[in-house]
C-alpha cells in the first residue's frame, strides 16, 4: 500500500474506484466497504483509493472538543494495509478545506486529481461545506462528470448498524468482548515502554509502563484486563492494568503491562498491546500484600482465559 500525507502528492494515469471518510476504527461496517472498494478495483483494472483526513474533522471545526479516537493515524494505516488496499491519501484536514464546496470537492478532487471512475460509499455520508451535500447530490454529479456512484445500505455492511460511536461507548464501559465483536479485532494500544515506580517488580510482578504520546486515543476503563502482544515475532499474554494505583496513593494515569513468562527488557520500545478482555475494577487494597495476592488471582484468570483461545 502507498501512503500520501496530501491529495496533491498523488498521481496516476489509471482510472481509481474510491472511497472516502474517517474510517475510525476500521471495524467491520468499514472492512466490508474496504473489500467491496478492492473488489470493485480489481473487477475494473484500476487502483483502489481511500481519501481520509487528520486531524479528525471535529477537532479542527469544533474547538474545545474532545474526541477520542479508537486509533492513532498510524493504527489505521497498519489496519487498512492489512486489507489489501492500493492507495491511501491522509490529508491535513483544516479550516480552508472544509469551505471547499460539494462541486469544487468533486471536479478539482474526485475528477481532476483522482482520475475516478467510481465511488462506492456509506448510506449516510455527507461531503462539501457544512456537509450539506448527500448521496443524491452525489449521484448528479456523477452523471454530469463521468463517473458511477454506488451507494452502501445500512443493511449491507451489517443487520446491526456498526458505528465508531457505540464502538467507543463500549470501549469507555469495559466491554471489550462488544468493541472488540464490532471491530472485527482486539482493540490496540500502542505506546513506549518507560520506567516507572518499579512496585510491580518488588511484590513480583514486573510490568512494561507504556506512555501513549497521542493524547486523542482513546483509552478504556480504569481496570484490569487480558492483553496480547507480539514481541520478537513471539505472541505474549499479560495482565494490564489501566488506573491510578490507589493502593500506594497514586495520582496520575498509568497503563503498566504485566507479561506472562517473559523476562526481557523492553524500556524505550513502541510494543502495541491488544486488549482481550477486562478482568475487574481497579480497587485500593488496605495493603501492598493484598493487592499482591489479588494479582496471584487476575493471573490465574488470565491464564485460565488463555487456555479457551
């Protein structure tokens, strides 16, 4: 797959079939209009093409907001790569663009810099200044510049309507088996390893503390849960703990890693962490030896889970 960071770093002399849109999450409503996109391509001769934006359209238009994201932009990359796309365009998405009108977006986009052939997209789309242009308006533009519209029911990507919306309630509930149903994967995590107050090591459990740099990503539930990794080309399983740690009077939010069997020193590596399932709340214990031996439980819960896959 080729990445541009702009539409006008893309060129080509083959006709495209494209789609367009945030494509958080990449669940499984955004796969099967991804497969239908590379089909299509494929059926046609052409190149598949995505057109999506960053930052997020609702940080740029909506100041204040606080939108959390199911994935960084480099997470939705790996995750659309995987797919099989040809191209995927990620252009800054800012004030001046968004005043491009449903027309202009058209010609001196689709037309002029995509050389479209068609476009396939959601049922709900809408596109153009203040969104004010739909699928309808779509399909007359494409008449009149040459190139086919198809449009994706509600039914047709899924008979329960899948959206990063729900996905991210779910997520901030820490109902992983949901997100993670909807997604079509285990939603990812992905930071560096630090080092942090070491507790973890002294009572015996020893933990990657992971620092996410996008403040936008969305994070689940302070609590326990059951993560995999993949380190060295080895999958690892592990305990994860998303909070505060109230037992020895923390203050701020750490996500630390505890791997099973593995003994290695990750400090200063990016390792990406899917999140499997969630175990418990997290809870302040009356004491160090408590929490200990609470974690001895999570452990054997996770290790009993692991044994199911």
């Amino acid at each position: 797959m080729k990445i541009y960071n702009s539409l006008y770093d893309f060129k080509t002399t083959k006709k495209t079939i494209v789609t367009l849109g945030t494509f958080d999450g990449v669940h499984i409503g955004h796969q099967k209009i991804v497969e239908k996109l590379i089909q299509n391509a494929k059926e046609h001769n052409c190149e598949s093409l995505i057109l999506t934006f960053f930052p997020h359209p609702r940080m740029v238009l909506h100041e204040g907001s606080d939108i959390k994201l199911l994935n960084t932009i480099d997470e939705r990359s790996v995750l659309l790569d995987k797919l099989g796309l040809d191209n995927l365009i990620i252009h800054p998405f800012d004030k001046e663009f968004s005043k491009l009108s449903a027309e202009e977006f058209v010609k001196t986009i689709l037309v002029d810099s995509f050389n479209i052939q068609k476009i396939i997209i959601g049922h709900d789309h809408r596109f153009g200044r203040n969104r004010t242009a739909n699928i309808d308006d779509l399909i007359l533009y494409g008449e009149k510049f040459g190139f086919e519209v198809e449009q994706i029911s509600a039914q047709e990507i899924n008979e329960v309507s899948i959206s990063s919306t729900k996905i991210r309630n779910a997520i901030l509930d820490g109902n992983m088996l949901l997100a993670n149903e909807y997604l079509g994967y285990a939603y990812g995590l992905s930071g560096i390893v630090s080092k942090g107050k070491q507790l973890g090591r002294a009572i015996g459990f020893p933990t990657a503390n992971i620092i996410i740099a996008e403040e936008y990503k969305l994070i689940p539930k302070n609590g326990v849960y059951i993560v995999k990794s993949i380190l060295n080309q080895i999958t690892v399983f592990g305990i994860m703990n998303i909070g505060v740690n109230p037992t020895v009077n923390g203050k701020n939010l750490s996500i630390e890693v505890h791997f099973l069997d593995l003994d290695a020193d990750l400090y200063d590596e990016k390792i990406a962490i899917s999140v499997l399932d969630r175990i418990r709340d997290e809870q302040k214990f009356e004491s160090v030896a408590l929490l200990k031996l609470q974690l001895e439980k999570d452990k054997n819960t996770a290790i009993t889970y692991i044994a199911t896959l």
